[in-house]
C-alpha cells in the first residue's frame, strides 16, 4: 500500500532522473515552472535536458518521458504512469509539494547517489500497488 507522499517522491525522482521529456502544467504556474527548472538545472549538473513545457488550461500536471511518465491530478492515468492523487494533498497545492519534494531530493544528491532518493528509491515502482492510498 503506497501513500501521496511515495507517489509524489516517485513523480519528483521521475523528473530528476529523465534527460528531455514533455512537462504539461497549467499557464497560471508559468513563473513557478521557470524557477523549478533553472533551481534543477543549477543543483543537478548530470541533467542536461530540461522537459519542453507546454501550457495548459488544466490542473493536472502531466510528465511523459521514456518510461519516467507521472500525473498529478483527480483523473486517474493508465499505469504506465506514476499517478500522484491530487485530492490527497495536505496541504491543497500539489504542485507546491511537487516542487518542494524535487528540490528536498536535488539537495540530498539525487540522482547521483545512493539511498538519498528517499524510501524505495532503491527497488522497483509497482504502480499497482502503491496507487491504493
């Protein structure tokens, strides 16, 4: 049985680790993607491909990379992606807890080091499992 917080280290390692990839997030968070970036791109060297970002009129935030895919939102994805259940946010702003957790993990070492990935860094995702939350 997984949680919102695994789901949501899974999507932040998922972004760290993929080189290129398609960020799709809404136009109102314009400033706060651009500052995501430019911190990923200054504290992780090894990635050399930022995601193209392309803007929407929806809430939920979709990364599509060579098997390193996530969504987080309401509406429940296929299990080729990694689905970080928006509803389940404590705090009621996802992508602040997003953006939160890859800069905790890009701080930590992540992904140039072993363990600082946080719990089940180290094994295989079973979206299947974990989606139960």
């Amino acid at each position: 049985m997984g949680s919102y917080g695994d789901s949501l280290r899974e999507a932040a390692r998922r972004i760290l680790r993929s080189q290129g990839g398609i960020l799709y997030i809404n136009r109102n968070k314009l400033d706060s993607v651009s500052e995501l970036m430019l911190k990923i791109s200054d504290m992780v060297p090894s990635k050399l491909d930022s995601p193209k970002i392309i803007y929407t009129d929806s809430e939920e935030v979709v990364f599509e990379s060579l098997e390193n895919n996530f969504s987080i939102g309401v509406k429940e994805k296929s299990l080729d992606y990694c689905w970080v259940k928006s509803l389940k946010s404590d705090s009621g702003e996802p992508w602040i807890d997003f953006t939160m957790m890859v800069i905790e993990l890009a701080t930590a070492g992540y992904p140039g080091c072993i363990g600082c990935g946080g719990p089940g860094s180290e094994e295989l995702w079973d979206e299947v499992t974990l989606r139960n939350y």
